[in-house]
C-alpha cells in the first residue's frame, strides 16, 4: 500500500555551489518533484555549504550543510589522518541529520557516503545514482587519498564499492548498456537523465556548421574529431567546425588546428550560457568521445533538431541514437569513418534534415515529465515492497 502523504526525499551530494551535470540534473528534478507532485525536498552538502547554490531551486528546498568541508587544503603530512576524522565527523552528522528529517527515500551519488549509509539509523530506502559509466567511477573517480596508494589497494577498494553497492535497495544508471556492465548486481533500474532545456529555436539544418560541446579533456575525443576535420575541410572548404569548451587541453588542441592548417574552419570557442542558440545555428552535431557517463549533449543537440554522427562509445550514444534515424554512430577511434559520415551529412541536404526532424521527435522521451514518472513509478514500487515485508 503506497502512502497518501506528500514523499520526502534526501539528495546526498558534496556540493550545490559548483557548475556540474550532477547538480544541474538534481535541480532539474528536485524543481519538478516539488512543483508537480507536491514532494518535500531536501539537499545535504559537505563542502561550500555557505555558498549559494548555482542552480536555482525551489524556496521550499532545504539545504542542510554539515560543514565537512573535504577540499579543505591541509598540509601533505596531515592529510591521511585529517581526511578520516573528516570521514567519522561526516557519518556522524548525516546519520544525525536523517534521524531529524527521517526521510522516505535517501539518495547518494556515489559518493563518500557509500561506504556508511546502509549503517544510518533512519529508516529510510537508499537509493544510489551512477552518472559515469562502470570504468570511469570505479577507475579514473578521485576518491581523497588513495591515488597515493598501490594498485592492489585499487582493487580492495572496488570490490568494496561493489559490496557496498549490492546492500543499497536500488541503484540506478542511465543507460541499459551501463547496466550490462554491472554484472555482480541484481538490484538495478535504468533512468535516463531529463533534457536540461525547452529550446525556443530549432535549427532548419540549412547552415554551412558543424557542432560539438564538451570540456577540453582526453575523454571528449576533440583531438580525433579535429583529425577527422582535417580531412574533410579541404573537400568541403565553406563549412565551419565549432568546439564549445574550456579545459586543461585547450593549448594543445589549438596547436593541433594550427598545425593542421585549419585556423579559418575549425574554431574553438569558449562556453556560452546560451548553446541552444549555437546548436540552431548548426546543421550537424558530433560527439568524439572515448567513454561517456550518458552523453547529455546529444540530448540536447537533437531537442534543437540536429543529426549527430558520434563514436559508439561506452555508454550513452547507442541508447540514444537510434542509427541511420536520427543519427549515425562510428566506431570508437575510427577517424576516418567519422570524416566519411560528417561529409556524409554535408553533402545530403534532405538526409540531413529529415535526421534532424526524427531527432526532434525521438527525443521527447527524455522531457522530464516523461524522466520524472519513471522516478515517482520506482518511488512507489520500493515503498510497495518495504510495506509487504
């Protein structure tokens, strides 16, 4: 039996103040939950507490800041021992924090609090989101002190996570394929992240540019996606490529488009707050990454109606894009392929707009209306199974 009063939810998350996909998608449903089906919200942070989120939330969204404060700078030889008595301070001011609000659900993710939150005293349902793919949270995440330690200790860590993740009553990931790889687990269901934007301006397809979004990391591929330019800009010398981003490889990824003699065609352009904009301007977008958590930005590039060549990377690209529909996906690394399919699109008008009409249409699905039945549908089924217990 489900209950009739309003839900009250607990979001788990370091911090509100930064610019990041995770507390950009927190808002976004935090917001809707309240708005659409009356929800009680609460948000706990252990860093930056102090400063005011930098999406908006809902007046009646509480934030409760237990002053954990882990990116604190100490010295080297105090780190080891500073960073567990922040953890014990940490575990003993949620767990005081969820007895106060005793929530209905609490929500992790995948953070600091794995470890301890199956000891909490409230009586909660824990609920755990993965936003990267299997390989980037359990290889390459920043977990305090232990990229000082030896492999083995990797390993042990891992297979913690794993324990860690099997108690908690459901872990959700974005994309049926990230689930895939998540062998060891039964208790797994798959939502997708909303559109993080309504454009008010669709792209007619019909421009002479080229898209693509992302930080200017090794992960986003722009080395190969300006490789793949390098081909196709001397064939097609009255189209343009637009790199939106910022990140540590912006020096070399500019030395690599000078060097290639592409200083007139290929741009690299700082972030915007209004990409929608520059996706309506557009008439292609690519997505070069080597590994992906979802892919957001295909999302939102065919909510603007725009066909996306992209590598069929892990995980994201293939749930979404439906191939030779509304897309067309290349094999990972496969530079020339993603040059042949770019100029694929340039030089057929008609195939390129009708992907982008059916990229407009497939998309839909992710409006977070649709993103938020899915959470309020597993809500119900988890207190339906702890009420017949």
């Amino acid at each position: 039996m489900v209950q009739n009063k309003p839900l009250k939810i607990v979001y788990c998350i370091p911090s509100l103040a930064v610019v990041g996909g995770g507390q950009r998608i927190l808002a976004i449903k935090a917001n809707y939950f309240v708005e659409e089906f009356g929800y009680e919200i609460h948000v706990i942070v252990t860093d930056n507490g102090k400063i005011s989120p930098y999406f908006h939330l809902h007046p009646s969204i509480q934030i409760h800041n237990l002053d954990i404060n882990y990116d604190r700078v100490v010295p080297l030889y105090k780190r080891f021992f500073s960073y567990f008595h922040k953890r014990c301070l940490h575990k003993r001011r949620l767990n005081a924090c969820l007895k106060q609000l005793m929530p209905d659900f609490t929500i992790l993710m995948l953070r600091r609090e794995l470890s301890f939150i199956m000891d909490m005293a409230d009586d909660s349902i824990k609920i755990a989101e993965n936003h990267f793919e299997r390989h980037s949270y359990l290889n390459n995440a920043n977990y305090g002190l232990l990229h000082y330690f030896p492999k083995f200790v990797w390993r042990k860590w891992q297979k913690i996570q794993i324990e860690c993740l099997k108690r908690i009553q459901r872990f959700v990931v974005l994309t049926y394929e990230d689930e895939k790889q998540w062998f060891e687990l039964d208790n797994i269901t798959v939502i997708p992240n909303p559109l993080t934007f309504i454009p008010e301006h669709k792209s007619f397809c019909n421009s002479k540019q080229v898209i693509a979004v992302g930080r200017y990391v090794n992960q986003k591929g722009f080395d190969l996606l300006i490789s793949a330019w390098q081909m196709i800009a001397s064939k097609h010398q009255d189209w343009t490529l637009k790199i939106y981003g910022d990140g540590p490889l912006r020096e070399m990824l500019q030395r690599k488009v000078i060097d290639a003699g592409l200083s007139d065609s290929c741009k690299l352009e700082f972030p915007v707050k209004d990409i929608a904009a520059k996706y309506a301007k557009s008439s292609v977008f690519v997505l070069s990454s080597r590994f992906e958590g979802f892919g957001l930005v295909i999302v939102e590039a065919m909510a603007c109606g725009l066909p996306v060549v992209s590598f069929d990377c892990p995980c994201g690209p293939k749930d979404i894009i439906s191939d030779h529909v509304d897309g067309i996906l290349v094999k990972t690394g496969d530079v020339e392929e993603l040059a042949r399919q770019i100029s694929y699109l340039i030089e057929h008008d008609e195939i390129r707009e009708q992907m982008g009409k059916r990229a407009l249409e497939n998309v839909q699905r992710y409006k977070i209306e649709n993103i938020a039945i899915l959470w309020r549908d597993l809500f119900n089924a988890l207190l339906q199974e702890k009420n017949n217990k």
